[in-house]
C-alpha cells in the first residue's frame, strides 16, 4: 500500500512537472511568436502609411510645381502682352501670379502636413502594437 502510494504521489508530480513544463514551453513560445507577428504587423503598417504619406506629398507638390508654372508661364505671357497694351492689365495679371503662388505653396503645406499625419499614424500603430501585444 505504501508502494501504491509512493508509485501514486511520484507520478503525479512527473505529470504536474511534464504539464508545468509543456504549458511554459508553449505559451513562452506562443507568446514570443505571437509578439514578433504583431510587431511585423505594426511595423509593416508604419512602413505603408509613410509611403503612402511620402507619396501624397510628391503627388501634390508635383501637382503644385506644374501648375505654378504653367500659371506663371500664362501669366508672363499675357503679362508681356498686356504691357504692351495696357499697365493696369499687367499689374492684374501680377497680382494674380502672387496669388496663385500664394495657394500652391499652402496646397504644398497641406500635402507635406498630411504626409506627417500619415507618418504618424503609422508610428501610432507600430507602437501600439509592440508596446500592448509584447
């Protein structure tokens, strides 16, 4: 009887030591992988929202350039015209120029301000995801 009881008491802890073990192991490693794949995650979505970030301000200050210079290329041209014929016509299309210039460059202000607000929305979810899911 004492044998039985022996036999009884040490297989239950070899099988509570096994189980301990087992449930370390895999939830070690569960959690270690399941951590690397949450900050890939994270870290892939930082990298996609500043590319698309980055590439909404090349688009849009691209779009600024070319239309500033065609509007400054009009506006020389009927500008050089209009000298011909009037000051007050030059003056006009001047002043015109200014403010066209004025608006491309806040297009190309709000273009780099979205690309930041891009770039951190993307930080915002890497951290998130390798500070809460490590």
């Amino acid at each position: 009887m004492v044998f039985f009881a022996a036999a009884g008491f040490l297989a239950a802890v070899v099988f509570f030591a096994a189980g301990f073990l087992a449930a370390v192991v895999f939830f070690a490693a569960a959690g270690f992988l399941a951590a690397v794949v949450f900050f890939a995650a994270g870290f892939l979505a930082a990298v996609v929202f500043f590319a698309a970030g980055f590439l909404a301000a090349v688009v849009f200050f691209a779009a600024g350039f070319f239309a500033a210079v065609a509007f400054f290329a009009a506006a020389g041209f009927l500008a050089a015209g209009a000298l011909r014929t009037a000051g007050f016509l030059a003056a006009v299309f001047r002043a015109a120029a200014v403010l066209a210039a004025g608006f491309f460059a806040a297009v190309r202000e709000a273009a780099g301000f979205l690309a930041g607000a891009f770039f951190a929305a993307g930080f915002r979810v890497a951290v998130f995801a390798k500070v809460v899911l490590l």
